[in-house]
C-alpha cells in the first residue's frame, strides 16, 4: 500500500513564522506550495514560508496544493487585486533519477475560486524538455507548461491583499490548483525530483491583462512575484522587482522566469534492510517453487 514516509511533519507543526515588514512589503504576489498527499485533497493547508519536502514509494502520486497570496507591496491601489495568473512547473531530478521518472498527472487542475470572475482557464499538462529562460536551473524539463486563470471580468476579482471578497483559504493565501506527480515504478530508491515554479505567458496579448500576473494597477508598473521561500524561510526575494535580468516582470511575454529555489522536493524512498530481505526471501521461495 503507498504511504506516505515523510511530508516534513515538523515543519507543519512548527509556529508559523510569517516574513518581516520589511520584507513583506516588497512584493505583490507570493506562490507556494502546500502540504503534499497521497490522494487528491479535500482540504488544502501549508505554511507561506516552508519548501516541502516528503519521501514517497516508487509508484506513487503525489499532490501538492497550490497556494497564491497578495500583498499590498508597492501597488497604488488598496486593496491591490490580483486579476490573472498563470505559471508553469519545472523538475531538476537528481541522485539517479532521470526526467521519465517523474511525469504530471491529469489530476493537475485549477480551482474553482468561489464569487470569482476569473475566466481563460488553461491547464497544458505536456511535458518536455528544457525550457529556457531568466534563472532557469540546469536540466530542468517542463512538467507542467501552462495553469491558471487568464484573466477576469471587472470588479469580481476574488484574490487581493485585504483576503475581503470570498476569504482566503488559510494564513491569508488561497488555494488556486492542485499539481499532481506520478513517481515512476522504476524510479531508483534516493533519487530526487526538485520542483520549480516558472510564470507563464499569457495567451491574450495586446492588454495589460496579458501578463502572467497581472494586478488591478498594472497600467502603472509591473507585478512583483515571489515563488515559494528562500533559505531565511521568507518569500523568495531574490525574484522581487520590476526590472532587471535576474527579477520577475509581471508583463513578460516571451521570457519563462523561475524561481530561484526549489520550491518543493520529493524524494525516492529508500527500501529499508527488512523490507529488502522479505523481497529475497519471496524471490528464493518464488525459484524453490518453480523448480519443483
């Protein structure tokens, strides 16, 4: 039976450590994920600022929520409303394994924001090789290309910083989709798949509701984005900015921009030294048998 070995249960009972004011008022839009299952979830909870880390059974699917959540940062309208959003995800597989150990499953999926107009749905699950782009990891392959809404009507946007239409999910952030990931059977027990969120360009061009993160001032700069945490467990600053090589621009087209850490790990589960004598002993008694 799949079980799940380890979803960094002490981190999920840690108190939530929320980032400073400082940082906090950098960006705009922060996206992370949260607590992975086994199963598709019913619920979905996280903590903002934690990259989870879990160790499954080869053969298994693992589900991670998608949490979006808003700040005011440098927006010049309050509350700042966040009118699109679409991203892709990235894997890094490592230790041994290899990118046809690790595929999206059809499960991925938006969710239906309640008292939301956010219309354009996209959700392109085929996988592929290395995408390009600012920051974007060494050997990375694409899981998921494209998801999210890409855009919404007037006056019915439901994610914004004061959480004051709909109510946000949990710690301020909503769960806008659910990004499911088959571990392979043949999947070598230590390898790894790092997980990286990229944004993704919009379909509807020409509009200022064709970026990938649009907000409701986005006639005026550009969105500023954090994908997941960065090693002092605050929203990933190194991805805050409106220009710059290195720094999300909430208007890029073309350009697929990562984040720059993995914002989630899974990892192989390495069969324990019982487990492996059972195996031999069923393989022993399987040969007796035959011969007989």
């Amino acid at each position: 039976m799949k079980r799940l070995l380890c979803v960094c249960a002490a981190a999920a009972l840690m108190a939530i450590v929320l980032p400073s004011v400082a940082t906090a008022q950098t960006w705009e839009i922060h996206q992370y994920f949260g607590t992975p299952s086994l199963t598709p979830p019913g619920t979905a909870v996280g903590v903002p600022n934690v990259n989870p880390v879990l160790t499954v059974l080869p053969g298994s699917t693992v589900y991670l929520p998608v949490f979006i959540r808003m700040q005011q940062g440098d927006a010049t309208t309050s509350p700042s409303n966040l009118t699109g959003f679409l991203y892709g995800i990235s894997g890094v597989a490592g230790n041994g394994g290899t990118a046809a150990n690790f595929t999206a499953d059809a499960a991925t999926s938006n969710r239906t924001l309640a008292g939301s107009g956010y219309v354009s749905p996209t959700v392109t699950l085929a996988g592929g090789p290395a995408v390009t782009g600012v920051n974007a990891p060494t050997n990375n392959f694409s899981l998921v290309s494209q998801l999210g809404y890409q855009t919404s009507a007037p006056g019915t946007t439901v994610i914004n910083s004061a959480h004051s239409l709909g109510g946000a999910d949990v710690n301020g952030a909503y769960w806008v989709g659910t990004v499911a990931i088959n571990i392979g059977a043949g999947a070598a027990p230590g390898s790894t798949l790092d997980l990286f969120f990229r944004e993704g360009p919009n379909e509807i061009a020409g509009t200022v509701a064709g970026a990938p993160y649009a907000t409701s001032d986005q006639s005026v700069a550009s969105s500023n984005v954090a994908f997941g945490a960065d090693s002092a467990l605050n929203p990933d600053a190194f991805r805050f900015g409106t220009g710059g090589a290195t720094l999300i621009n909430g208007r890029a087209t073309a350009a697929e921009q990562f984040s720059s850490f993995a914002d989630a790990t899974i990892v192989v589960a390495v069969p324990e030294p019982g487990t492996l004598g059972l195996l031999a002993l069923g393989l022993l008694g399987l040969r007796r048998r035959r011969s007989c």
